[in-house]
C-alpha cells in the first residue's frame, strides 16, 4: 500500500487502511526509518493496565535516525539554523556532519562525567544549538533526558530532579531573552541544594554572569570538550536501544498538584514524530522549518530536534521572542533565513496582532509556504490574520491539536490537502481514531456533536506511564472511560465531522500555551504567610487565551494590600516560576462551597468572567452570601 498522501482522496483511502489496518499501516510508517533490529510484534496493548507496547523485539537508536542516516548523502546540509537572541550577534549554522560530530562529542563527555544507558539527566538551558546537542547527546548513549523549561523556579527544578533521581544536570551560566538576563545557574545551584542524586553539574558559557563552580561538581562544558578531543576525539557509537526503553521524561501538569512526569519511549515516539512531522507539514527537501517553541515543552522536543532531524530537514532554532528588539521580529527571521514554514502558538499570534500593521511594513515573507498553530485553541481573529497578514492567502494554515502525552500531532490539516475551516483542528491524522463521549462514557456518534474527546485506539507515540507512578498514569488517563485514552479537552464536531476543539474540562488552565493547575498555583499561594485558602480558576485573556484568578482568604489579622499580592505573586513565583503568577487577585472572606466542603468553581469561574447574574444553581451552597460578598468584592490586579 502507497502510504503516500498527495490529495484529499489519497488521504480518506489511507485513513480508512489505517483503521482497518492498524497494525499493517504503522508497520509501513516504520519501515521508513533505520532500525538496527526489525520487531516481531507490531502492537500488544490494552489501555486497562494501562500497557502499551510497540515494536517488541526491535533495537534503535533514534540519533542514528536523526544523523547517521543522513551523513553519506545529505551530510552538507544544514541541520540547525540558530538565531540569537541579540539580532547583532551573529547566527550559527550547523550541518548534519557538523551536528553529528558535536552530538558525539558532547555524548563522550557525558560518559567521562560517569552517565550511563538508562540515567537520567536533567536539561536547564537557554534556546542554543548545544541544547539540542545535550539532548540529543542524552539520547546517543541511552540516557534519559527530562528537560525542564528555564523558566521554572528552583523549587520546580528540584521537585523533577528528585522524581526522577537525575544524576546529572546540564546547564549554562545563564541566557538572553529579550532585555532580560536569566540567571540559570544560580537557580540550579539554589535547587540543589534540595538534591542528593545529583552527582555532576556540565555548565555552558553564554551570558557570562557570574557563578559558583563548586570543586568536584561542577564543570565546564567547553573544557569537558576539549577533554574529549585530548582523547583523540573517538567516535561514540550509538547505544543499542529497545524499543520500548525510555527515551525522556517530560513534566507537564494535570488537575493534581503535583506535575506528572510523562514518559516516551525511543520507538513509538520516532516513528510517530517523523511521520506527523513529514504529514502535516508536507515537509519538502531543503525547505526551512521555523517552529517558535522552546525546547523546554514537548513542541520543541518533536517538532524542533527529533521530527524535523528524523526526516533531514533544516530546523531552525531562536533563541528570543517575539517582541524583541521589537514586534517585527518573526518576520525578520523569516526573511534573515528565509524560512518556508512557520509553526507558532496563537497567543503569539495575538500578540503580535496587536501590534498592528506598522512592525510587518517593509518585510519581505515571500519565503513562506506553509504556516502552523499549536497549543490552544486559536479565535478566528487571530487565524485569519495568520492566513492574510503572514501567509498573504497563500499558505495553508494547519491547527494542529495535541499533547506532552500523545508525543505529536493528533487532529490537524494536512498542508494544502485538507480543506481548513477557521477554529478548527479539522480531521484526525492516518492512524489516529478520536471519538466524543458524554460524562457517563458513552461515545456519542454522528455529527453536529459535542463532548469529551477521546482515542480509542493506541498510537505509536501514546504516553507509556508517568514516571515511578503508573497508577497516576492509569487514573489520569485511562480511568475516567472505559478502554479509552482521555484527553482533558472539551470538543465539538460539527456536520462535516471536523472537529473544534474547545479547551480544557478539567482543572487545568491554558497561559499563552502554558499547561497549568489550578491547584499546582493554590498550593504555591497556600505556601504564603498570611493566606489561609485559595481557589484558583482560568478567565478569557485577550492576549494569553487564559489568565489566572486567585481568590484568596487571608488571616484575619492581615489587612489586604497591594504589598500583600506582590508577596503572594513573588511567592508563586518562587515555589512554580513566573508563569504561573495569577494576573488577578481578589481577597474574599469566604469560599462558596458544598455543604461537602466542595469549592464550587464553575461559580466563580463564572464571575471570574465577569458574569454576575446567571450563576446558575446555588442552592447547594452551605453559606450562598459568600457569592453576594464575592460578587461585589473589588480586584487587586
Ligand atoms: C491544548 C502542546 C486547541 C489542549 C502541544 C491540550 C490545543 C493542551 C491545541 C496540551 C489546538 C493544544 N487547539 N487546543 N490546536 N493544541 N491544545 O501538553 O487543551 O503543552 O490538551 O501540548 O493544549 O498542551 P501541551
């Protein structure tokens, strides 16, 4: 069977083969790649347990498949395009051959400091090529990376190191975004503090900003490399991988307090990446890939270093943001390099939008082919003035929908196959089986329906546990609905049978594409001093999709003022990191809850919207004057 989709028909043939044939179409996805040992068993699951596993018997290295495989024809083309924060400074280019080489280098490095197949080392770096190399590095020789995003705080680092016992930490003095300076290395000294695993630290130069190298932990990147080459520089041979063996840890939040630790393994998730990668995008060769995501969340793992590298395209890698120097610097970059496809999240969208016409006069994007959206639903603003003002009407916009858990993309346009409707993620991918359930877990058929979203059947790419807690894994996803992986999200399908997704049904809030629990933030603001509870719920954000209302009770003998929100902020910001600081505060005297003692939040979601006259049933309230003082209360924010 030709797995190859070049119309809307190709597409509906093979979605169809792909359902009545699972195990036959992945099998053809996975013949595309190097494997040093070919499976005996395609699948063998049941999301009970839940126990989920692909490719039994085959061996890999999924760095083989992202360099290797590309040297001996395609050696000279570029891998990575790296543009730095400072547009003054000058970018880096790095070929396949070069990035092989520096991959090998690093990964001998990382021998020499004691890792081996099977540790785990924690990744806390600014957006620069080495940290696709320690990534990749990582993956060279069986380590399993869990790479946490610079902007989480020690007390974040230190909760993911101890999780996972990481041995190692790679990170640099500190790093540029914007006019800022991030101190990463002091932060991970201060998180270490808390970590009794860790045995080396591999610091890399690039701020210059003071640090403390403390003797026999720490060392630096550069002199570890000139160690290797010392040594005569030997080639390191990639580690023998199963394909069930874990590849990374990422953590992502859920409606618990604590962030799970999602895990993927090197097979399945390859084989997925690569293919969603090539699919989606249609991915063409020496096309420039431009995805705005760091590397620190699951968009920049798939979609930044392993899918585009799987496939031997040109990813290109940014290490700033958007609105600096100034609002046009997307588009600077698009034309700097000229790039062909650009992936980006739609509060940067609306975010630039905002900006008006004035920072895309004079730009030339005559270079783009394809855009992209990923990680919240993205207003039909925001899509059309994708589609006018960056793709000029000529670009398809793909929306893509999917999660940390299910590795790639799950619901999404196929690039100029799919017809698009604005708002809308359209229809699921070969291989990918959605459906909608009511609350009771009946799948809800037809069209013109909304409800959860569901997968009732594996992926290669589905998440295999949450790490050292497959219980958490087993009730988080596979216990709500019977033999179905749940999603979290709200969906709607309409009479096409596209879907739209509608955001979050559970306790999680979505900033500017940012996974966030509300009570991972209550448990940071109940760390304060003077607070004796809080309720934390999402609100619509111009800007960020979501912001985040905190209704907080205070002691009785604090008086609420501006310091005492600054102090709780700084708080959050200390036990999560900025991210997730609440945009607004209201100091209540009660909570409206059940008398079980339930916090009712769809009522203060509600007034958190601003709605204050259908608040629907209130009359399971133990005290319902509590919502009148709500109502009326004023916000600091
Ligand atoms: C949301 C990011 C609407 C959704 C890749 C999901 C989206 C969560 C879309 C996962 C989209 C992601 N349209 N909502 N195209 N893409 N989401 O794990 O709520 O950081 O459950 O993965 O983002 O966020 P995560």
């Amino acid at each position: 069977m030709n797995l190859e989709i070049t119309s809307f028909k190709d597409y509906k043939r093979i979605y169809d083969y792909s359902i009545a044939e699972p195990e036959k179409f992945w099998e053809g996805i996975a013949d595309t790649y190097y494997w040093r040992k070919k499976w005996h068993t395609v699948l063998e699951w049941n999301f009970k347990d839940p126990s989920i596993k692909w490719f039994q018997g085959a061996k890999l290295n999924i760095t083989e498949n992202c360099l290797d495989r590309h040297l001996e024809k395609e050696g000279d083309r570029t891998a990575i395009i790296w543009e730095p924060n400072d547009p003054e400074e000058h970018y880096r280019k790095l070929t396949y051959k070069e990035l092989h080489f520096k991959v090998c280098q690093f990964a001998n490095a990382l021998k020499n400091n004691g890792t081996k197949k099977g540790d785990c080392i924690c990744i806390y770096m600014p957006m620069v090529p080495e940290l696709a190399i320690a990534v990749l590095a990582c993956a060279r020789i069986g380590a399993v990376h869990s790479v946490v995003f610079g902007g989480f705080s020690a007390q974040s680092i230190a909760d993911r190191i101890n999780d996972a016992q990481c041995s190692l930490v790679i990170t640099a003095d500190g790093g540029f975004r914007g006019n800022k300076d991030i101190p990463l290395k002091n932060v991970i000294d201060d998180a270490l503090v808390q970590c009794h695993s860790v045995q080396k630290v591999i610091v890399l130069t690039r701020n210059r900003t003071p640090v403390s190298m403390i003797k026999g932990r720490d060392v630096w990147w550069e002199d570890e490399i000139k160690k290797v080459e010392t040594q005569g520089n030997p080639a390191c041979l990639a580690e023998e991988m199963d394909a069930e063996d874990e590849l990374f840890i990422l953590y992502t939040s859920g409606s618990t307090g604590k962030p799970k630790g999602v895990v993927h393994t090197c097979g399945g998730y390859m084989v997925y990446v690569g293919y969603t990668f090539k699919t989606v995008f249609q991915y063409q060769p020496d096309e420039v890939f431009f995805c705005t995501a760091d590397i620190g969340w699951i968009t920049g793992h798939s979609y930044i270093v392993y899918g585009p590298l799987s496939q031997g395209a040109t990813t290109l890698l940014f290490e700033g943001i958007p609105t600096w120097p100034d609002a046009g610097r997307f588009w600077d970059i698009v034309e700097k390099h000229q790039a062909n496809i650009l992936y980006t999240a739609p509060t940067a969208i609306r975010s630039l939008m905002s900006f008006g016409d004035e920072p895309l006069k004079g730009k030339n994007l005559s270079s783009l082919k394809k855009l992209g959206s990923v990680g919240e639903p993205i207003n039909e603003e925001a899509w059309h003035w994708f589609d006018e003002k960056i793709g000029k009407k000529n670009c398809p916009v793909v929306d893509t929908w999917w999660q940390t858990e299910t590795s790639g993309i799950m619901i999404s346009p196929i690039a100029r196959i799919t017809p698009t409707k604005p708002g809308y993620a359209t229809l699921p991918l070969p291989g990918i089986q959605p459906c909608l359930v009511d609350e009771n877990g009946k799948e809800i058929e037809g069209n013109g329906v909304s409800g959860n979203l569901c997968i009732k059947f594996p992926w290669p790419g589905i998440i295999r546990t949450t790490y050292g807690d497959h219980e958490r894994c087993r009730t988080a996803y596979f216990a709500t609905y019977e033999n179905m992986y749940f999603t979290g999200d709200g969906c709607l399908r309409d009479e096409d049978g596209y879907y739209r997704i509608t955001g979050r049904v559970d306790d999680v809030i979505n900033v500017s594409g940012h996974r966030i629990g509300t009570a991972e933030v209550e448990n940071a603001i109940n760390m304060h001093a003077d607070v004796i509870e809080s309720a934390v719920v999402g609100y619509p954000h111009d800007i960020k999709g979501q912001g985040i209302y905190a209704y907080v009770i205070l002691g009785s003998s604090i008086h609420a003022h501006d310091l005492t929100r600054k102090n709780i902020l700084q708080t959050v910001s200390r036990i999560i990191g900025a991210i997730a600081k609440p945009d607004k505060i209201q100091f209540v005297s009660g909570l409206p809850k059940t008398r079980s003692g339930k916090i009712m939040r769809r009522i203060l979601r509600k007034i958190a919207e601003g709605e204050t006259s259908n608040l629907g049933d209130t009359s399971t309230l133990l005290d319902p004057n509590v919502v009148e003082e709500i109502k009326s209360g004023s916000l600091f924010s």
